[in-house]
C-alpha cells in the first residue's frame, strides 16, 4: 500500500460521539521484515493517530512492535520519533514470526481491549468508535472485520466474498488480517505456543465460540502485494490447502510454515 487507505466516510471530524470513548485500547502493530512498506505504515499511523488525538484523550495507544527483522526495518523504527502514545518496541527473537511478534506486543501493551492491526492493513477510526460501542455494551468482547483487498481483481473479489461469508459469518473464522480485537481478560497463555506459524488460528479458535464473538460493520482494507507476487490463484489455493491439511491433522506446524514460506 502506497498510502494509507481510508474511505472517505471514515475521514470524520470529532463528533459528541467520538468524544465519549472511555476504554482503553491497545492496537499492536506487528511488523517484521517489512522495508519496503514500514515508511507508508507509519505515515498511515501518524495520521489515525492525529484523528484518535482529536476525539480522545489518553484512553488508546498503539504498540509497534519488531520481534527481530532481518532486512532493515529495525533501524528504520530506531530513527522515529515516537508520539508520546506510541510504544516502539524491539526484539531478538529466534526465529521471529507475526504471531511471537503479537505476543511481545501484547506483553508491552497496556489496554483492556487490544486490536491487532498488521501492518500491510487499514482501519479508520469509525472502526475504533465501534469496537467501543460494543465494549459500552458489553463486558467482554470479541471479534473482527470483514476484508477489502486493496488493490483488487474480478478473482480477489470473489475470494473477499467467500471469506466474509462463508469463513467469517458461518465459522467465525478470523486471522490476522481481519484486525482480531478481543478483551485482555480473554487471553491465555497457550494461545502463543512456540509454534511460529498459525497462531492466529489457535487465537480464533479460542474466541470463536464465545458468546460475545462480533463481526463488525466496518471493513479493514487489506494489502494485497501478495497475491500479485505470484499467482492470485495458487496464492489462494494455497491459503485454503494449509487450511484444511491443519484442521485434518495431515501435516504439523512446522511442515506447514516451510510449504507455506517455500
């Protein structure tokens, strides 16, 4: 994503409504070996963090958190210079991946009500208003948002629509990439096992059937640079192949991850 991606509806001004935000949230940021996006990431960040300054106070904060990138990413996080509510943090961690990157994010992150937003994604602030709404009316939350890839195809189209569908809305099924939030109470350690590979899955399947799982009315736009590396097709197949081989017990984590990274 070149520039951040927010529609034109979610570029609000500060309403009485935005103003009466009362939760405390943490919106980890996971990044790891992303060079080449991380200047656009943080320009999206500095400006729903303009936003989010405009309608509240000290009640959110954002976790940038690098478990140990290789490429150059590292430094360029050391050169920002961090708001007062943003919390940059760095680690060296062996054999580094999203979900032991989310995990030192959330051991850093302070907020009742944490958000996973990855890097390559986009939410706007009336996604944040909702999250709240729903924390106001109840105790313990859960849930996601539906994608929209950016850019898209005719083929990306119909796989959105088949995930925010089928996968979403019949298995509330979510993963990274639709901004999983949840209350901090609902966290267990062995969400996080030293599995370096779909950690997501682990954490959905332990929300899933919780009676406060939500879908979300707002969308999260969703980087789709990778599909475009390759075939969208085998991209596709192959999301839905490590899928299925999981839930079979064909194959183990660590098969997987080397499939799915080859």
């Amino acid at each position: 994503m070149g520039r951040p991606v927010i529609s034109r509806r979610e570029k609000v001004k500060p309403t009485e409504r935005q103003s009466r935000i009362s939760h405390t949230f943490s919106i980890v940021v996971p990044i790891l070996n992303e060079r080449e996006i991380i200047q656009s990431t943080l320009d999206y960040l500095w400006l729903i963090s303009a936003e989010l300054s405009a309608a509240t106070k000290d009640n959110w904060e954002f976790v940038i958190v690098d478990a140990g990138s290789a490429d150059g990413t590292g430094e360029i996080l050391r050169s920002v210079q961090a708001p007062p509510n943003w919390i940059l943090v760095q680690g060296n961690i062996e054999k580094p991946s999203v979900g032991k990157t989310v995990s030192l994010g959330i051991s850093k992150a302070s907020g009742s009500i944490l958000l996973i937003l990855p890097c390559d994604c986009r939410l706007g602030i009336e996604a944040l208003l909702e999250v709240d709404d729903l924390a106001r009316r109840k105790n313990v939350i859960c849930g996601g948002f539906p994608k929209t890839y950016e850019p898209s195809s005719s083929l990306l189209k119909t796989y959105q629509a088949v995930q925010n569908v089928v996968r979403l809305r019949m298995f509330r099924h979510v993963v990274w990439t639709n901004g999983i939030f949840f209350s901090r109470s609902l966290i267990n350690k062995k969400v996080f096992p030293v599995l370096g590979f779909l950690e997501d899955i682990l954490l959905s399947d332990q929300l899933r059937n919780h009676q406060n799982w939500s879908l979300l009315k707002s969308r999260i736009w969703v980087s789709s640079r990778r599909y475009f590396k390759r075939s969208q097709l085998k991209r596709m197949s192959l999301n839905i192949l490590i899928l299925i081989t999981y839930r079979l017990k064909f194959m183990s984590e660590i098969q997987l991850r080397a499939i799915y990274y080859k």
